[in-house]
C-alpha cells in the first residue's frame, strides 16, 4: 500500500496514461466527424454500395478506438490487465443474462430493442464490473 507522500503512480505510468487518452481522443473525434455527415446524409441516398459506405463510415473511428484500447492493454503490466480482464468478462456475462432475458420478453409480445442497447448494457456493466473490483482489490 503506498503511502500519503508517495505518488499513486509513477511517471511512465502517467505518461502511458495521456498517451492512451490522446490515443482514444482521436479516435472519438474521428468517429464524430464522420457520424455526424453519416446520419445527416446517409439515410436520404438510394439503396447502394454509396449509402451502405457513408452509413457505416464513422466505424472507422471505433476501429481506432479498438486499436487505442489495445494499444493501452499491452502496456499495462499484468496486474492491470488480470483486473481489466476480470471486469470485461464479468460485463460479458452480465450482458448475456439481460440480453437474453430480455430475448425471452420479446417472445412474450415486448419491443424488440436496437443493438445499440446491448452495447450500452456492455459498457455499463463494464464500468461497474471496473470500478467495484478495483474498490474489492484495495480492500
């Protein structure tokens, strides 16, 4: 455990840090650059090559941010990465029990939801899977 007068992490570590915040930044920014034109735009072209290129442009942008998010995993030392290993599949299973409960209410006449939504369960349970476990291992 560190101490009050030491610093929770080290230089290089602050370093990796920004350089994976600049990293997902520029990603993000991308995939809105090319989100906003893709859904002002898109929608009104004629069913083609040309419409299904422009609606599916911003993945672009996430495939960078899949590249950040890599790119940052293999720089964190094994600890790190066992934790961000842990709450990613705790968040996997999570998502599967909703998601699939949910496929059960959709036989019982609910609405059928978006696959956006698994995305936001995903990330949801990741966050809290991440922030709970990281509180359990400085306990």
């Amino acid at each position: 455990m560190h101490h009050a007068a030491e610093p929770r992490y080290s230089a290089a570590e602050r370093r990796k840090q920004w350089q994976y915040l600049r990293e997902l930044g520029a990603s993000i920014a991308i995939y809105i650059a090319l989100l906003v034109p893709s859904l002002m735009y898109g929608p009104a072209l004629t069913d083609s090559l040309l419409r299904t290129a422009v609606l599916t442009c911003p993945m672009l942008g996430f495939f960078l941010m899949i590249w950040a998010i890599a790119r940052q995993v293999q720089r964190m030392d094994e600890y790190q990465r066992r934790l961000t290993l842990e709450s990613l599949s705790l968040a996997a299973a999570i998502t599967a029990a909703i998601t699939f409960t949910y496929g059960f209410l959709e036989n019982a006449g609910y609405p059928r939801l978006s696959m956006f939504v698994v995305w936001g369960i995903m990330g949801s349970a990741w966050g809290v899977a991440g922030v709970l476990r990281c509180w359990a291992a400085k306990r």
